[in-house]
C-alpha cells in the first residue's frame, strides 16, 4: 500500500471539496470562513523514555475545528508520518460528519508521530499518558471540551490509558470516563463500538444500492447480494466492513489489500479466515486459493462493483483513477480519493459515497457511549426487563383472545429484552440510513453534481445554522 499523500496535498483536497460545496450555498461569507476555519490547534513536543533508557522527542498535535457545539470530537492517530496540516483537515472532516450524522459535537483531531508497529507497548503507553497530560495541561481534553477516540494506529488499548491517566489527574470528575471513547468493555467502553465504523460502511452502501433508479444508471441491479467486492485495509474499519458485506450483504469479497500487498480470488474470500490467515502469518500473502497481488495497489484497478478503500488518505489521484473500474467507491478512510481523481472517476460515471458519510457510525456509536458515560448507566439496565414484560403480557393476551399457544420455541427470541448491543445497532442502523437519505435528498433536490458536494454542502449548513444562534458574541 502507498504511504500517505505528500504534505498539504490532502488539506488541499478538503479545501477544494469544502469551497465546491460553498460556492452552492447563501450562507453569509464571513460565517462560511468560519465554519471552514479551525478554531484552535496544539503542537507538543515532549520527551519519552524508549525501552533502552534513551529519551525521545515525540511531536504531536491536536486540532479542535468547530466550537460551534461543545464538546469537541475525533480520533487519535498514531503514525510517522502525521502532520498538523494533516490534522487540521481530519478535524474538519469530521465538524461535518457529525453534523451530518446528528451528532452534536465539534469535530476534533489528534495526532502522534510515532510508528505504533515498531514501538513496544511500553513505550506507547508512556507516549499516551504524556500526551494526555499534556492535552490536560492546556484544556484540550475533557468531557465538555475535546473527546478524542481511536483512528489510525490506536485502538481500545490507548483509550483505556487515555481514560485511567484523565481520571487519576480529574479526580474529583464524577464522569470522567466520558472524556474519551472507544474504551474497553471493562473501562466503561460500549459494545458495538468496535465494529461501529466498518458496520456503519455497511448501512451506508445498503441504503445506495437499494435504490433501484440510481443502481439502474450504474447498470447494477439493485441490492448488496452477489455484488463483486474490493477492500482496501483489513485494519478495524475494512474489516467490519468487509466481514458485514459478507454474511450480512451477501456480497463477494474477491480482493483484500494491505500493506504487504494483496490477494485476490474471483470466487470470493472468506473475510474471518483471511484476517486469521494474516494474524498467523504476518502477512495477508499466500492465502490458499488466491492470487498475490505485489504491492497490492493494483487490485484498486481490477473489475468489481464496489471498491471500499478503507486505509489512508489519496490512494485514488489522478495517477490511477483513469484505470479504477469499480462502479461504487464506498469511501470507509477519511479522504482515499484526492480532487483530481474524484472529478476524473465523476466524469467516468463512478458513483462516490463519501468518507464524511459513510464513516460517520464510528462517531455516532462514540456519542452513545459518551453519553452512556455521562448518565452512569447502561442503555439496556432500565428498559430491558420492562420491554420482556410488555411483550409477555401482549403474547398472553393474543393467545387469550385466539385461544392459540404461541410455540414454546419462539417464545426467547420475541419477548426477549434488547441487549445494550442491539440498542446501539438499531440506533446506528436507523442513524446511517437516515443520514444517507438526507444527503441524497439535497443532492437531487438541489441538484448537485455529486453526493460529496450535498454531503459537504449540509454539513456547512447545518453548522452555519447553529453558529447563528449560538457562538458568536455580540
Ligand atoms: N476516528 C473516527 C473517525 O474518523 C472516530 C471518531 C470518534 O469516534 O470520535 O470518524
């Protein structure tokens, strides 16, 4: 897999889709530069003590974009190559996705140059405990400021340091488990958090595919089932997503890509056993039946219906978008196809559901846990029961009323009360499709060029829209 873009060129991608979508609206100009603009961004440098004893300068930053909504909200990425020009434009992206999704936050994001997969667990802890004093230090983490999450190169592991070091220098905070998500089970995380991102994907390309009319233009019958499949990252969100495409969807996953190259198998791969394959081997390569693929960056370039690039920023530019023959890009990173790749793969007639969208249920499922942490109670403790005893008492009065028993076995799976789990996936399912349907009402009603500019478009308005009532001072 190619490492990240050049430095500037993914901010310049962000500008130009942000500017695009301006230049539809009859938002204020002065209130368009601020919505556009990031509010406040932290560059530290501190030192960490490697494994030899040795200190180390780390460098690492933190954008907070929108004030508009408090708190703030994004990941943290951990990688070598990590900017704050980088950081900026991931912290807008999401001001827009949230406001997209209803979430009602600010967009945030952290970032941490180091490389996660040649640094010990020791020294990542000590680099995320310093980095939270740090954010600490200068009011850039909290549950009413600034939230941060996993992205790139984190995960559970460095929300949990994240939450014990905020909770030990807060001690007298009640929900200080609420400043950061993407925690544990144990650490007051949330279940379905995990696979929110990837199943989130997932809603996203069904609610498209099931449009009869848009799917005939592509010429696709309608529906997931059958559909041939390429995923680019087998990391957290690729693999949801390509796991959820599969035994969910129906489709046929015939190529994954990482950064050791690619595999490819026109009869379909199975997703759990090729992230088996690759836990095992330390690499995706050689996997029975299927074909490498060196460097792996090709197979963006082999026939499928939908390509999910679910890696790093501008994979697709204008170098390889000519030669792409997906039908449906289903944009599952933040920002994988640059300006000059998307205007070549629109004129080609590729139908591009992007980042802002279709990544937004990893954030969503974030609110829920952050709220979750701020009430100090599980989604499923006050209703769960209740609900099994509602269902009861209807079951035992329809078989009153018919004088018919309703099978034993069937009784479980209808009266059961909902699991947190299937609280947070109704909630992301119907938060999704929702939100998918939105943008493509403004697309059509608006009549845009594409679902990035209505995606785009709504955010800026949703956000202007708030920054009227509140947020600028007289
Ligand atoms: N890093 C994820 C994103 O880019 C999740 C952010 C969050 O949960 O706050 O959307």
């Amino acid at each position: 897999m190619s490492r990240a873009m050049p430095r500037d060129a993914f901010h310049e991608s962000v500008s130009h889709y942000f500017n695009r979508a301006a230049s539809y609206s009859k938002v204020d100009e002065g209130l368009i530069d601020q919505v556009r603009c990031c509010n406040s961004a932290y560059r530290m440098r501190f030192p960490v003590r490697k494994d030899d004893g040795k200190i180390t300068v780390v460098e690492a930053f933190r954008a907070e974009h929108s004030h508009h909504r408090q708190p703030t909200k994004g990941g943290i990425r951990f990688s070598p190559h990590v900017t704050m020009d980088e950081t900026i434009a991931l912290a807008a992206l999401m001001t827009y996705k949230c406001a997209i999704v209803g979430v009602p936050f600010g967009g945030a994001k952290g970032a941490v140059c180091i490389d996660p997969s040649t640094s010990s667990e020791g020294f990542r802890e000590r680099v995320t405990r310093r980095y939270t004093a740090e954010l600490i230090r200068k009011n850039f983490i909290g549950p009413d400021i600034d939230v941060p999450a996993p992205d790139y190169g984190t995960g559970e592991r460095e929300m949990g340091w994240i939450a014990d070091t905020y909770k030990n220098m807060r001690m007298n905070s009640g929900d200080a488990y609420a400043c950061v998500t993407g925690k544990p089970l144990s650490m007051h995380g949330i279940p379905g958090r995990r696979q929110a991102t990837g199943l989130g994907v997932f809603y996203g390309i069904r609610a498209c595919m099931e449009n009869a009319q848009d799917m005939r233009a592509l010429g696709l019958a309608p529906g997931v089932a059958g559909k041939r499949v390429i995923v680019q990252g087998l990391g957290n969100v690729g693999y949801h997503a390509a796991w959820y495409l599969q035994k969910e969807g129906g489709a046929l996953i015939t190529g994954i890509i990482e950064r050791e190259g690619g595999i490819f198998n026109a009869d379909g791969l199975d997703v759990e056993e090729v992230f088996r394959h690759r836990q095992a081997g330390r690499t995706l390569l050689n996997y029975p039946g299927a074909e490498n693929v060196e460097g792996g960056m090709a197979l963006l370039e082999r026939e499928c219906e939908i390509l999910v690039p679910a890696a790093l920023e501008n994979q697709i530019t204008a170098e390889n978008a000519p030669r792409v023959q997906a039908k449906i890009i289903a944009e599952a990173a933040n920002g994988p196809v640059d300006f000059e790749a998307e205007s070549i793969l629109r004129q080609r007639g590729v139908l591009m559901l992007p980042d802002i969208l279709m990544n937004a249920g990893g954030v969503t499922v974030s609110y829920f846990e952050w709220l979750k942490n701020r009430a100090g109670v599980s989604f499923d403790r006050m209703i769960s029961r209740h609900e099994e005893l509602v269902k009861r008492e209807l079951i035992a009065a329809i078989e009153g009323m018919t004088g018919l028993d309703m099978p034993v076995e069937k009784l479980p799976r209808l009266v059961h009360g909902p699991s947190e789990e299937e609280l947070v996936v109704a909630a992301l399912e119907q938060s999704m499709v929702r939100a998918y349907q939105r943008v493509w009402k403004c697309w059509k009603e608006r009549d845009l060029p594409d679902l990035r500019t209505a995606a785009f478009l709504l955010g800026l308005e949703l956000v202007a829209e708030s920054y009227r009532h509140h947020g600028i001072f007289p």
